[in-house]
C-alpha cells in the first residue's frame, strides 16, 4: 500500500501535496446557477478533441460523465445534458481504499470504466448503464497493479484494446489487455525503470504512448506494440523545462499529434514538446517564468477555425488558463480566469462538441462548468457558468473529487 509520504509532490508551499486536502471553507451550490447567456453550440471544427486527465479522447457525445472522489474511495456517475452542458448525478459507487481513486478512462464504446486507486494499489473495473451511467461492478471487480505500486492515471488506446497504467510508486508503466465482451483486464507488459511516473496520454493514431515522470522531470515516449500493446521507448526522454529540476503533471494532445502539452506542478508553467514519429524534442515553456499556480489537469478544445486553446487547472491559486494556439504549436501567453469560482480545481476535461469545460474542486467537492462560445472568448476567457455536487445529496464538501472523463 501506497503511502502520503509515497505520493507527496514537493513545491514551495503548503498546497504542494494536492492528495492530502484542507477542509472546504464553503461548499459551492449543489445544483447549477446560470451566469452566462444561451449554452448553445459552437459552430465546430475539429471534432472530438475532448481531453480528460488522462489525455483520453472522449467517443460519441459525451453524454455521460465520471468523477473520482479521491477522500471518499467512490466514483461518482452523471448524465449530461449536450446542449446545456448541465450535469445530473445519477449514483456512486465505491472504488477502493479511501485515499486512493485518481486517474479513471472509459472505453471507447463507453461500455466499461477503470479507476486507478492509488492507495491500495488496484484497477476497480466497471460496467456502465448506456442510459444514465450508473456503475456495476465487473465479475472480478478488481484487479492488482503490483504492491506498492500506487497506480495513479491511466489511458486506453482508440482501439478500446488496450489499457495503460502508470505506477507511481514503484516507476512502472503496466500495459493490460481488455477483453471485449467481458471488459476484463489481463496484465500483458510491464515497463520499469522510472522514478515516479504519472500522467499518461495516447496519441490519435493509437501509436504512441507519452508519459511524464514527476520525479525525473522527465518526459518519455513509447511506440505501442498493436499486437499485444507493449510499450517500447522511443529515444531519449526529455527534460520538460528543457534542464533537470522540473515536475512533470497531465497531458494533453493536439488533434494532428505533432505536439504535446505538458503542465509542470512546481514550476508553474505549460511546457510544449514536439514529436515527429513518436521522438520527442524540447519546445518552449510558457509563461517564460515561474509562477505558483500548480497547474496540474490539462484539456485541449478545437474551438473554430481560428484558434484552438487548452486548459489548465491551477490548483495553488484557484483559477484555471487559457492558452489560444492560433495553429498548432506554441500558445501565446495564458488568460487566468475562474478566480472566485474554484476550489484547488484538480481534473479537467472538454466535451466532443467543444461547447463546455469542466473541472472538480478538491475542496469543494464540486464540478464547475464553463461555457466555451465565441461571446465569451471576445473577454479572452470561457464563462463560468455554475458548479454541481460531485457526490449525491447531501453533498460532501471534503469528497475530494480529483479525475474526471466523460463518454459515449
């Protein structure tokens, strides 16, 4: 078993550690409150670039969402309203060891779930309802990671054949065969090695694999085997501040896959990296100096035909950025926006039709919503729109709701 000590992200304050939470001051309304316009659609281009803390493209609508709720052990299920964005909670169910649910995916076709609990160092494995969510347990509900391997986040290929696991503790990446009809997971690969590997995201193609390595400051690319999912590096890692020191979070994508986003927790920044053929090489960071936001989720939004933008959750100064990216590539200087609105945000995840943003509050135990229209980037930012509980009534503002993905 995983523990705090295992887990603890160091940084110059006292939110560095995001696992152990403070107590919520106040806890954000329980049902949406409307501050923003219509909720109507984008007029869209890029299609499904929805990206959660795992980097995993969202299939179909999204009409369904999923919440880890890190302080309670459970996993939380919602419907979501595609044209109003709104979310409806619709159950829960538990996944684990309190202290322990984190990085969660679904597949594909949105018939299964898998949550990574970090504490008792287990893949939870469930069933979705295609109506409303609701979770069930698979036949085997879980299935062992390792001892002391603390697996933290996870990603699944386009295919819905394979499933990826970084293991925290013990510098693992376990790559695990998905049965079909069953969902079931079967252990295939195992790479060692690493210090403390953490996010991981699968590029569009279903060829590569990135994977950040918090404790190296590395970040490392792996060619994915299509016959039995084995990972094999591709060149040498690289530094995401481009020199040793840096802590390496989330990781987001860009639709034609020749950039990745790489949020980095002490230092404050978005680090961009290129990749040519799965190779990864250094491309700047920005801001160009560190600040202490903490940005730790990350989402990548095709807006229109102009600009696309990403996301990021700062969960050290309650407020999220927005990156525009006039083309793919590097992204001009954020627009910090939410202050007010969030409570140490944590996850972050766009919907397939790029119409609204989401991210959980550590510790408020809520979702914001916020709403991606031309209007509201006239201001430079989305436009919040209201927060829902991360649990059902009577909501738990200490939940610690963490990752969040959305599907079907």
């Amino acid at each position: 078993m995983a523990t705090e000590q295992d887990i603890r992200f160091s940084r110059r304050s006292t939110l560095g550690n995001v696992v152990g939470l403070i107590p919520a001051v106040a806890i954000i309304a329980a049902t949406l409150t409307w501050s923003c316009g219509s909720g109507g659609l984008l007029s869209l281009t890029g299609g499904n670039a929805a990206v959660s803390p795992t980097s995993s493209p969202t299939a179909g609508t999204g009409a369904l969402a999923f919440v880890t709720n890190f302080n309670d052990g459970k996993v939380s299920s919602f419907t979501r309203n595609t044209t109003t964005g709104v979310l409806k909670h619709t159950g829960q169910v538990t996944a684990g060891s309190k202290s322990g649910p984190r990085g969660l995916v679904a597949s594909p076709n949105a018939s299964f779930l898998y949550v990574a609990n970090i504490n008792d160092d287990n893949i939870y494995q469930f069933s979705i309802n295609s109506t409303n969510g609701v979770l069930t347990p698979l036949g085997t509900p879980s299935i062992s990671n390792g001892a002391g391997s603390a697996p933290d986040q996870i990603a699944v290929n386009p295919a819905g054949t394979f499933l990826f696991v970084t293991g925290f503790g013990k510098g693992t990446i376990t790559t695990y065969s998905i049965n079909a009809g069953t969902g079931l997971l079967t252990e295939q690969s195992r790479v060692t090695g690493l210090v403390n590997p953490f996010g991981i995201a699968v590029d569009p193609s279903g060829s590569y694999a990135y994977v950040t390595d918090n404790g190296a400051g590395l970040v490392y690319s792996f060619g994915i085997n299509s016959s039995t999912g084995a990972l094999s590096q591709i060149g040498p890692p690289v530094y995401d501040l481009n020199a040793p020191g840096g802590t390496p979070g989330f990781i987001a994508i860009d639709p034609a896959g020749t950039y990745i986003y790489v949020t980095d927790l002490n230092a404050g920044v978005l680090a961009v990296l290129g990749t040519s053929a799965g190779t990864l090489s250094f491309g700047q960071v920005v801001p160009s100096t560190m600040t202490n936001n903490l940005p730790i989720g990350i989402a990548y939004a095709a807006v229109n035909t102009v600009a696309n933008f990403v996301f990021t959750a700062n969960q050290g100064t309650d407020t999220m950025w927005s990156f525009q990216l006039p083309v793919p590539g590097f992204p001009a200087t954020p627009v910090q926006f939410g202050s007010g609105d969030l409570s140490a945000p944590t996850g972050a995840v766009v919907d397939p039709q790029n119409a609204f943003l989401y991210t959980t509050n550590q510790n408020a135990g809520t979702i914001s919503q916020f709403e991606l229209t031309p209007a509201c980037f006239a201001s430079g930012a989305p436009c919040f729109v209201g927060s829902v509980a991360s649990e059902s009534h009577p909501a738990n503002p200490n939940s610690g709701p963490f990752g969040i993905t959305l599907a079907q």
